[in-house]
C-alpha cells in the first residue's frame, strides 16, 4: 500500500489500467499480454494473425493525459527489436511499421505520442486513431492487433 | 483455499469492462446485484444476464455456468432481450437482431457476410457508430452501446484506412 502511495499519479494511472477489465479481457483472449512495467516503461506484446507475438515497449509519462510512445522490442532479450525481425505486409502495416520513421523508435500512428506531431491533418483524417485519454493504452493496443491481424500482414520480415 | 468465480462484466449503463470476483457458482441474482453497483443510471424494467455471444438470457433463479478451462466468464446485464442493428456499407442496408451480449467482432463478421464481403475483405473494415467517429473496441458487447432503454443501434462499415502524409 506504501508502495501505491508513493507512486507518480501517472504510474499509478496505468497500473491501474492494466489491472482493469479491458486490458485483462484482451489479455485472456489472447490478443495482448503484460510482460514487464519498469516505470515510466510498460513491455506489452501483441498477437499477430500468424501466431507471432510482436513486443512493444510503452514509454508512459505523464499518462494518460499525453499520449504514449512505442517502439517494437524484443521482449526476451529486452532490447530494441531488430528492424530484420518488424513485422512486414502491404500498405497500412509497412507504413506503420516502418524502421526509418524516426531510427525505428516509433510506429507511424495518429496515437503515438512522437508521430502527431507535426501531422495536424491526422486530427480531422484520422479521428478514431488518435490518442484517447479515457481509453489509454487499450486503444493504442488495440489499433495494433488490428494492423497485425489484419489481411494486409505478411508475417515477420526475415 | 476459497474457490472464487472470475467475470468480465458488461452491461446497459456499464462504461467499461468489469472484472469481478465471486464466490464458486455465483447466482443470477447475485450478479445482478453487483452489475447494479457498477451501472451509472438504473431502469424500470427486469434486467436480464447473458453470456457472451449467447442468444437466450440465463434463467433469473439459475446459477453462472461455468466459464472454460477456468477462465473467467463473459458476461452481459441488459433490459433488452435483443438489440436491432442496422449496418450502413457503401449505400447497401443490412438489418439484423441480435443479443446484448454479441461482441462488435462478431456483429461485423455477421453483418460482413451479410453484406457480401468476404473474410479477408471483412478483415479491412471495422464497425463505427453511425454519425460519429467512434469505433468500439472488438470484444465490447454492443448492449453496452445502446442507452436509455432503447434497443436499437446503427453502424457504418468503414474501411481501414491508411496512414500517411
């Protein structure tokens, strides 16, 4: 309880998301799984159409009022994913899973914290995919197993 | 060691998916009891329980089947016995009713068939509230969607689209 107390509200509001209904019903349907938080990061993985699992490290500050970072990781190595390993498809997966948008740190979506910026157009062409505060990490979470499972993912590069 | 029951829990009035932790073989009552708490507006009418993606109600003096291998159960509180949906895809209409407690993945893969699109086409498109830009997410009960005692809701199928620029 101590430990709860003395945390930043913002750890302390994702923690609380992730223990919540939504993000467990995901998780027991299997289409994304806590691995580690080690504030302000979060280590989630997300299923794919194909059974790969695709790792995410959140970076959460200030959450959920500002949106969130993330960056694919390699969630057993826990390090950066290496680009060989991204996913790979058409259209909508190569353009958000793309490794020379910012030295591969980001995904290419109207919710990532880092690619709105400068994308004032995403606001009115892209209204379902920005960041919402109510929904938090469950929407960002969601938006990417839609990408993942979706007829447009061709499997692992590699 | 106390054997409990673990839900997740929506229903009319419920903004989020619940998790809720029971005693073993919770009754239909004592759901209800708990769904009231967690309901932002109370109803006339008889509430009704329903597992996931099931079309009939659980008898109101029955007891929670038990959920696979374990797993927590899903389940739905609603007044409606049924929901009409309609769904709006390129000028075509397709209409249909369907339990509160059927999930929007599996309203769109219905109404997608419905509509002539096949699974690999269905797969690009996602369901949004008609006249706004709300896309619920996949396993949220379109009961949960539907306020005010009515049971009646409308969509439009919409392409994903993509991002660039």
């Amino acid at each position: 309880m101590d430990g709860v107390l003395a945390m930043r509200p913002d750890e302390r509001s994702l923690r609380r998301d992730l223990a919540a209904g939504r993000f467990l019903a995901g998780q027991a349907s299997g289409r994304w799984r806590l691995v580690a938080v080690r504030w302000p990061y979060a280590v989630i993985t997300v299923s794919a159409s194909d059974g790969e699992v695709y790792g995410l490290r959140f970076e959460c500050s200030d959450y959920p009022a500002t949106a969130v970072t993330a960056q694919p990781w390699d969630h057993e190595a826990d390090c950066p994913l290496p680009h060989s390993r991204w996913p790979k498809g058409a259209s909508k997966i190569a353009l958000a899973f793309n490794p020379a948008w910012k030295e591969g740190r980001c995904l290419y979506l109207p919710c990532h914290r880092l690619s709105i910026e400068g994308h004032d157009n995403w606001r009115s062409e892209h209204p379902a995919m920005l960041w919402d505060p109510a929904r938090g990490i469950c929407k960002y979470l969601g938006i990417v197993h839609q990408l993942l499972n979706s007829g447009e993912y061709g499997g692992r590069r590699g | 060691m106390t054997k409990t029951s673990d839900i997740f829990l929506q229903g009319e009035a419920i903004l989020d998916i619940e998790f809720v932790s029971f005693g073993e073989h919770p009754s239909v009552q004592e759901i209800l009891i708990e769904a009231a708490k967690f309901r932002s507006s109370n109803g006339d009418g008889e509430y009704l329980v329903f597992v996931e993606d099931e079309l009939e109600p659980l008898d109101a003096h029955g007891h929670l089947p038990k959920g696979k291998e374990g797993e927590p159960v899903r389940v739905h509180v609603h007044r409606c016995r049924e929901i009409a949906v309609t769904v709006t895809f390129n000028g075509a209409i397709t209409a249909d009713p369907f339990a509160p407690g059927r999930t929007i993945e599996s309203v769109k893969k219905a109404m997608a068939h419905a509509l002539g699109l096949d699974p690999r086409d269905a797969a690009e498109h996602v369901l949004q509230l008609a006249g706004s830009t709300e896309r619920p997410d996949a396993d949220t009960h379109i009961g949960s969607l539907v306020s005010h005692g009515t049971c009646v809701l409308a969509f439009d199928l919409v392409p994903l689209k993509r991002v660039e620029g």
